[in-house]
C-alpha cells in the first residue's frame, strides 16, 4: 500500500466503500470493482502524456525528452483503455454504471485530446475532478442504486472539494503554463481569480461533507474539529496564495499537511474508518498507513 501508485486516488472511494460494507451491499470480491478505474487511470496518464509532447517542458514529459516514441506509448494507453472497458463490463450490472464507466473513460482521454482538450477549457477543473476523484465513486454508487442524502452530499462535497484542489493546482503551474501557451484555468482567468474560485469551491465542498457526516450521525465532536480546523487552514492558504506560490513552498515545505486539502483527506480517512466501527488497533492501523505513505500525502 506504501508503494502503489493511485493509493492517492482511489482515496476518495474509502467512504462509499464504507457506507456501502455497512449496508450489507459488499462483499469480500467487491474490492475488484475497483480495478477498472486503475486501467483507465494509466490509460488516460499515458495518452495525457502524448498529448502534452508539444507543450510541455522536457523534464515533465518523457516523450518530450526522447525517452519514449509517442507511437509505444498510444499503444500502451490504448491496451489499458481496453482492458478497463472490458473489465468495467465484467464487474459491473447496472446499466447506468456502464453508461457512466463510458463516459468516464471519454472524459479521460478528452481532457487531453481527442481533438476537444478540456484541459484547455475553463471546464478543465470539473472535468478533472470527474475523472481524478468523483467519478470512480459515482459509478460505484450507481451500480447498487445507492443514493440518499449522505452518499450525494459526500459525493457532490467530494467533486467541488476536488475542483478548487485541481484549480490550485493550475495556478501553481501558472507561470509555466504561460511560458509554453498552455491555457490552462488559471492562465484564461487570471491568477487572481482563480485563486478566489478556488477558496469559493472549497468552502462550499467542506459544507457539503460536513453536512453528509451531519446526516450520518457521526461522533458529536466530529463535525465540530474539522469545522474548527478548516477556517483556519483556508486563512493560511490565503496568506500564503499572496506570496510567489513557488517561494511560498520553498519557504513553508511541511504546509501541506495544514492545508485545507490535508484537512479533507484527513476527513475522508475518519469518517470512513468510524462508519467501518473498526477496532481501535485497526483504527490506528489505517492511520499510521495514510500518514506515511508518501504518494497519499503528495496528491
């Protein structure tokens, strides 16, 4: 779990894995229903990865740096793409899932190209968003037709939550982005208020969970810490967004674990393991992992 590369990812589907375990909907083998998203995921990195030859630095690409044809790795993307379509319709009954599942994969492979580029689009945070963090737990929602106020406030929380992380993530690239004609969110809005979307969509995802982990009934000094810890974490990163966003990061290198992002993971993490009512060993157990593993913490 350490060393697997979409741990970051597959975060977001911890509470409806949960909720749905609790329902009595899962079962041992539910867990493969997970598999298809981690295809499309290195499907849509990979055609990402042609897409972006053109304008992308050489130290970010490594078909722009001559390390890869971009024929080896279509061939790739495109043998992954099919292995998780054809696994979406293994695991998967529900035909609004496998309607959502192509959808999901059309949007991966659109945001870069496919003629259409998202990622160049002011949709490109939603879209993002889709196919990074909600959209793997909306399909698996859909296939057991689970949806109430808990599940669609978590979901919809999860998606602006998500849209303000990838908005940030785009006036963090602000600089560079421009160097190369790349206009992305940030670059066709302007930094300025991009920054003010981001905190905008933030503070109204935070709502959204807290009122999902409201409805749930969780602990009654749940909603409250996180409620308390949140306004301060988005302060900070308002001080912060105020000054040179690469400085800002050489400066504060250990921020990231007070940021309002952090403080959602962390969210996510607890409200899940308290909806498992697991053993406090195990509990910890899941703790311990999520605070060390690197590549969880770095997305």
């Amino acid at each position: 779990m350490k060393v697997f590369p979409y741990i970051g990812y597959l975060i977001t589907f911890f509470p409806f894995f949960a909720l749905l375990l609790s329902k009595g909907f899962l079962t041992t083998s539910s867990f493969l229903l997970i598999s298809p998203f981690i295809l499309a995921m290195a499907g849509g990195f990979m055609y990402n990865t042609v897409c972006d030859a053109e304008k992308d630095p050489a130290e970010k690409n490594p078909i722009t740096k001559g390390e890869l044809s971009p024929r080896v790795v279509l061939s790739c993307s495109a043998m992954s793409t099919l292995i998780s379509l054809g696994l979406f319709i293994l695991f998967y009954t529900s035909k609004t899932a496998l309607l959502l599942s192509v959808a999901y994969i059309f949007l991966w492979l659109a945001y870069s190209g496919l003629k259409i580029r998202f990622k160049e689009s002011y949709l490109a945070p939603a879209v993002a968003s889709f196919v990074l963090w909600s959209g793997g737990p909306l399909i698996l929602l859909a296939e057991f037709n689970y949806f109430d106020p808990v599940t669609s406030s978590l979901l919809l929380g999860i998606f602006l939550t998500y849209v303000s992380f990838e908005i940030n993530h785009t006036v963090g690239d602000y600089e560079i982005d421009l160097k190369y004609h790349c206009r992305t969110f940030a670059v066709r809005m302007g930094k300025k208020k991009a920054v003010m979307v981001k905190h905008i969509t933030m503070a109204l995802g935070y709502s959204l969970l807290s009122i999902g982990a409201y409805y749930w009934s969780t602990p009654r000094s749940f909603i409250p810490i996180f409620l308390f810890l949140f306004p301060i974490s988005q302060l900070l990163m308002i001080t912060l967004d105020k000054l040179d966003f690469s400085l800002a990061w050489k400066v504060f290198p250990k921020f990231f674990f007070v940021s309002p992002f952090f403080i959602i993971k962390l969210f996510i993490v607890l409200y899940s393991l308290m909806v498992l009512a697991l053993p406090a060993t195990y509990f910890l157990l899941f703790i311990w992992i999520f605070l060390t593993d690197k590549q969880s913490l770095s997305i």
